[in-house]
C-alpha cells in the first residue's frame, strides 16, 4: 500500500508537491458547462497571479488532461473583450496586461503597478536593439558596431534591468563572452518570439535601418518599457 501511494506521489521520478496530490484537475463529478467554466477561472486566477507570462505546461496543471488550453483561451479573450484589460501572448505564454488605450489613465494616477516602468537612454536602447537582432554578440563586436566603445556599465545596466543574459562563449581569441537577450525582453516588448522582430535584412534593403544606424534609428522600438 505505502509502495503503490509513493508510486502516486511522483511523475517521471519527480516528488509532486501536496497541492499537486490533491487538486481535482478532472472535475469529473461537474456537469460540462460548469466543469469548462471552474477550468476558465483557474486558467484567469493562475495567469492573474503570476508575475512573468504563464506558458502552456503550467496551465495544464490545473485542469483536466484532455482540457483545451488554447480554447480556455479563446473564451477567456472573448470574456474580456470589453475590460480594460486583457489576455495577451508573450514570451512563450500568455499575461495580462491593461489595454493600451488606458496607458496614459494608468500613468495620469501615480499609481504603484505591478511592473515598474524601466526607461532606456537613447544608448542604451540602441545597443540592446543591436543584441537583439546580432545575439549572440560580444561587447567588442558592439563597440565596432556603434563605432565607440560600449562600456561595462552599459551591459550591466541592461542585465539588471533584466533584458539581458549571457551567451555562449566567443570562439575568437580570448573567448570573450556573448549577451543574449532574455524571456523577460520578450514580455516587456511584447514579443512572442525573435521571429516577431522587425526584419533587420529588409529594414537595411529599403533603406530605413542599418547596423551603422542603430545608434541612431532605433529608439520609436526600444524606447520605454510599457507598462504591464
């Protein structure tokens, strides 16, 4: 008996967590409609809860194992059409986020948010617009770039703020190393993925952005981080 509970209290030789053990994620003694709509809040209240877009494999922890998450989703986005709020797709999962239409509301109160606001300078802005279309990118190769050197505390102005982490060392002499930029770039920028970036190729073809001018041209994309 205690061989066959163990053998309950893990997943793949992982321990589950006690919350784990007893949540019902099935619902089988609901009824569909109210099943699917106990399903919906807890997907909005894990969401709601979390300070950093929520993916999918954690959502599926809460409900049942043939539950749609993306069609919990789809009802949550219609349910919310109408708030000032909303469900947005970010950085691999989903957050909410207040609508921009009520941004300039939000910053007229002096309210305390959840996620403070970070502003770049002009510099900054640049050069982590250049990481993140080169990464993963030495500081040298940046200071080549920019045509003036990109200091130490630039980077780290950058890291602290979160935007930035470290990539894999350079195989150039010395093996300086690389930045990379980071999930929580994605989320502050609204971006699902590196492939939603704006297309650095075509930007240089039609004239309107190139590695040289990124010190320049960039600061309408990274300018302040919205707020969240």
């Amino acid at each position: 008996m205690a061989g066959s509970n163990a053998a309950k209290a893990t997943r793949g030789g992982r321990p589950k967590s006690e919350d784990e053990i007893l949540i019902d994620r099935e619902l089988d003694d609901l009824p569909p409609e109210l099943r699917w709509r106990e399903w919906m809040l807890r997907v909005e209240a894990v969401i709601f809860a979390s300070a950093e877009p929520v993916g999918r494999e954690t959502l599926a922890r809460v409900v049942g194992k043939d539950c749609s998450i993306d069609l919990l989703i789809d009802d949550l986005t219609e349910e919310l059409r109408d708030r000032p709020y909303e469900l947005v797709s970010v950085a691999g999962g989903w957050q909410h986020r207040s609508r921009s239409a009520y941004a300039s509301v939000i910053r007229a109160s002096q309210a305390p948010t959840r996620s403070s606001s970070v502003s770049l300078s002009e510099h900054e802005a640049a050069v982590l617009a250049a990481i993140a279309f080169l990464q993963p990118v030495t500081r040298g190769e940046l200071s080549k770039i920019f045509g003036k050197e990109v200091s130490r505390d630039t980077i780290a102005s950058l890291r602290d703020a979160g935007f930035l982490g470290s990539g894999p060392r350079s195989p150039t002499p010395g093996a300086p190393y690389t930045y990379v930029t980071t999930r929580h770039f994605l989320s502050a920028f609204g971006l699902q993925t590196l492939r939603d970036l704006p297309d650095l190729e075509r930007l240089e073809d039609a004239g309107l952005l190139s590695r040289q001018a990124l010190e320049k041209g960039v600061t309408d994309e990274f300018g302040d981080v919205p707020e969240v």
